[in-house]
C-alpha cells in the first residue's frame, strides 16, 4: 500500500509535458462530450462557456483555451510553480467528464 506521502512523491514526478496531455486529452473528451450533451438538451454550466456556445464559437474557444492552460502547465509545471493549480485543473476535467457522463444517463 502506497502511504499519501509516497503518493504525492509519484504525482509531483510526472513531468509537466505529461500533465498537458492528460489535460489536453481529457479537456478534448470534455469538448467533444459537451457538444452531444448539448443536443441531449443539457445547457452548458459555466457561465464563460455558456456565452461561447450562444455565440457558436464554443470549439474554437474550447480549443483555444485549453491550448493556453496545456502551454502553462508544460512551462510553468517543472519550475514548481502552479503544480496545484495545475493538478486541481486534471481533477476539475475528470469531475466534469463524470458529470456529463451522469447527465446523459437520464
């Protein structure tokens, strides 16, 4: 068993370019869930996005802000700066998915 120190040693090992592409990999799967929870009839819950998608720019700003964070995380991440910001944001992204998934469900 793995002791929540030993944990933390594992997590802050991941390189940063290997946390962008879990990011860019699960904020893409978030991008392309939205758009069929959409036409399920399920709105958009962050008020920034919401007004991405009313204007029909919600890809390009997806992909445009998610590029962005990637950028930082990659840059940022391996000087020790952000690396909770930056892990907070992965689970933010698995918290989302979980719940467009549940959405759809129904």
């Amino acid at each position: 068993m793995v002791s929540a120190g030993g944990l933390l040693y594992y997590l802050y090992k991941v390189s940063g370019e290997s946390l962008a592409v879990m990011y860019v990999t699960l904020s893409m799967s978030d991008m392309v869930l939205s758009v069929v929870a959409f036409t399920h009839g399920v709105p958009e819950g962050n008020p920034a996005m919401a007004w991405l998608v009313a204007r029909g720019l919600f890809i390009p700003g997806k992909v445009a802000l998610t590029v962005l964070a990637a950028c930082l995380i990659a840059r940022l991440y391996p000087r020790g700066h952000g690396r909770g910001v930056a892990w907070t944001a992965l689970l933010g992204m698995v918290a989302t998915l979980l719940y467009l998934l549940l959405s759809m469900r129904t």
